[in-house]
C-alpha cells in the first residue's frame, strides 16, 4: 500500500530521526497503520557513504566543534551551499524513485536538504505533491532550513518563527505547533510526575551520558559521589563505563540505576526532577514535553545554541560545563525544598507541547488531498523494500 505521507528524514543529528519518528506515529495513530512512510534518501542512495559522512559530523561536533561552527555557518551564509546540494544526483534520483513508488499525497521532511532536492525536481519538469518542513532547530536556525522554499513550516516555538519572519519567510506559511515527540508524554505526563523535593523525599537527577560530551563521564561520577539525590545514568553502549558506574553505585546509599542502551528516556524524563546532558535538539524538546528542566553540559556550536538560548530565555534550567558547575547547579536548584526547581518547572509550562506530533499529523492529514504525484519522465527505477530510517527507537539514547 502506499503511503498517504511521506515522511522524509537524514541519520545527521538524533532531532531529525526522532520527530519522524514520532510524526509517522501520529499519522498511523489517525487513519490506520501505512499512513505514514519514513524514508532516508541519503541512507538508501550511498549507505557507505552515508555511513562515512555520519561519522564524520559526529567526529566534527565532537572533536573540533570550533571547525564544525564554521562549517554551520557557511551552509548559513554561502550561496555556494545551493550548488553543493545540486552535487546530489543520486540522492535526488532515489528521491524520484521513492515518490514514484509511494505516491504520496504530501511529503514532509524533518532534514532541510530535501527542499533543494524536491526544487530541483519540480524545475526538471516533475510533479510533486506539497511539501512541508518540521524544523528540527530553535531559534539558531540555518538558513537552509527555508532557502529552497515549502508550502510551510512546522516550528517548535514562537521565537523561532519569528527568527524565520524576520527572514522574510511569510508569517501565514510558520505554523508553531511545536516539535514532533513520542505520544507518551502526551498519554502519560498528566497522570507521571517525579513528585515534590522534601526532606523526605530526595530529588531525582537524570544524568544522560553522550559519548561526545568531554566532561560527561567525570560528571557522571561526581553526581555518583553525592549522596543527596536519587540517580539514574545511561551511558549508551559505553561497557566500560557502565561497569565503573556501576561499582560507584553499589557504594551509595539512595536508589541508583546505571543504564546501557535504553529506549526509556520519556518515561525517565518523567520520573526524575531534573536531567542532566547536552543541548540537543530531541532531549531538549523532549525534556519540555516532560516538564523535566535540563541542566545542559554541552552546546554544539550551531544548531544546538538556540536550544540552549531557548532554555535560557524562559528562565529553565542552567548552562554547567564542569563536573563542579553541575554539582553546584544541582544543589542550588535542590536547596529550601526545591525553591529555584519549581519555578524551573513552572516557566516550562509555555513550551510544554506534548501533544505537537499528533496536532501536525492532524494538519498533514486535512491538507493531503486526493492529488498524487505524477510518473516521472524516466519512469521508476527498482528499489529495495522501503523501510523506516535505520535509527534507534523512539526515546532511545545510546
């Protein structure tokens, strides 16, 4: 059966496959399972490459994240970018290929590169249904986010559309119904909550592990050696350090817990108090669904600024890049019974959208007509069974 929606995605960044993920959830959950179809075009074209270049924007953001801003900021500001994205020939034949056999009556991509790759189509003479963005980023957004043009864009919050209208984007095209996440913080979140900070009661400290956060495993220690908290570490695939933490945690007495691999975090986003881990784009959003204020370890330069800009904004949580500054962060927002964590919870509550997959689904569904698109030129090539983006689970972290 083919897809009604066509759900267009890239392996660069976890916020990308994790709002597709999410919004193709959404869509099945409306009209029935086959709705929605993910696909990642660039995966399926070159999955060597594809394989190679993730590595390498992993390396970049982690190993020279000063190399990576600048890179972020040509793609912002070069016209060359345009050219670049024309280079992506087979990227764009698979693309054709998949429309042509899926028809889909609307395609939404949650990675900008697909509007260059559905522009250059539609000027080589193909028809193509209407095609929205789900912009990943908040308020530092790239540019080609909205160069190659949309019939519009879903953004997560009003500062970022208003960051796209002083662009030049039209205001009626931004469409603010927030970031796609799974529907369990929307099922769930009102009837979940990590409880009130007492004497009696210690809080709860979330402590995500990236393996590309210089200090992350230190701090993780150091939150470790206190003894005033409940802890819950995951540290993805990383044996090695489980096995450390592990040995720390037989030494404390408050409940502790040391995860690999997990699929988990919304429902550890829910339970604990506060969450400690870098500014990225899906456990940022994610953490606001939650209601769980994020102390942020790391920023990549680039896109996850203005996640952190956001968070600072709205008076949420704290920047702490040192295993002493988290500590330090943690005990003023514990101290008189969780004074400062409250009001930390209570400014998320106009960023709490954990409803926004199934509203976008909603707008997809109503504005994906009876129109398909067209039999390309060349007719379709043969394609291997389309399956969704080889990515972790939804809420997975490792």
């Amino acid at each position: 059966m083919s897809a009604r929606i066509l759900i267009l995605t890239a392996g660069f960044g976890e916020g990308h496959n994790a709002a597709a993920r999410a919004l193709a959830a959404a869509c099945d959950a409306r009209e029935g399972p086959g709705t929605a179809r993910i696909v990642d075009a660039f995966a399926l074209a070159s999955p060597r490459l594809n394989a190679v270049a993730r590595s390498t924007y992993v390396a970049l953001i982690t190993r020279a994240p000063g190399l990576w801003s600048a890179v972020y900021r040509w793609l912002d500001c070069s016209p060359s970018a345009d050219r670049v994205m024309a280079l992506l020939a087979r990227e764009r034949r698979v693309l054709l290929d998949v429309i042509d056999r899926e028809r889909p009556r609307i395609i939404c991509s949650t990675y900008p590169v697909y509007a260059f790759l559905l522009r250059q189509l539609a000027a080589a003479g193909h028809r193509l249904p209407p095609h929205y963005n789900v912009v990943t980023d908040s308020i530092s957004i790239n540019s080609l986010w909205w160069r190659a043009g949309a019939a519009g864009w879903f953004v997560p919050n009003p500062e970022s559309g208003e960051v796209m209208i002083a662009a030049k984007v039209p205001a009626e095209k931004i469409h603010v119904l927030g970031f796609p996440v799974t529907s369990h913080f929307a099922d769930h979140g009102a009837g979940v909550t990590p409880g009130a900070i007492s004497a009696g009661c210690p809080p709860r400290v979330l402590c995500i592990v990236n393996s590309g956060t210089p200090a992350a495993a230190e701090i993780a220690r150091r939150i470790l050696t206190d003894t005033d908290w409940e802890v819950t570490c995951t540290v993805g695939r990383n044996s090695a350090l489980e096995a450390e933490l592990m040995r720390l945690a037989l030494r404390r007495r408050p409940p502790t817990r040391i995860l690999g691999w997990t699929d988990q975090i919304p429902q550890l986003l829910l339970t604990h108090h506060v969450v400690v881990t870098k500014a990225g784009g899906a456990t940022t959003q994610e953490a606001l669904a939650a209601r769980c204020p994020m102390i942020v370890n790391q920023i990549v330069p680039g896109q996850e600024e203005g996640n952190y800009e956001l968070l600072r904004r709205h008076g949420i949580g704290a920047l702490a890049e040192t295993p002493a500054a988290v500590l330090a962060a943690l005990r003023g927002a514990f101290a008189n019974d969780g004074a400062v964590w409250r009001e930390w919870r209570q400014a998320i509550a106009v960023l709490h959208r954990p409803e926004a997959a199934a509203e976008i689904a909603g707008f997809l569904l109503r504005h994906s007509g009876s129109t398909v698109a067209g039999v390309t030129k060349a007719g379709p090539a043969a394609l291997p069974d389309l399956v969704p983006a080889t990515v972790s689970p939804t809420g997975a972290r490792g």
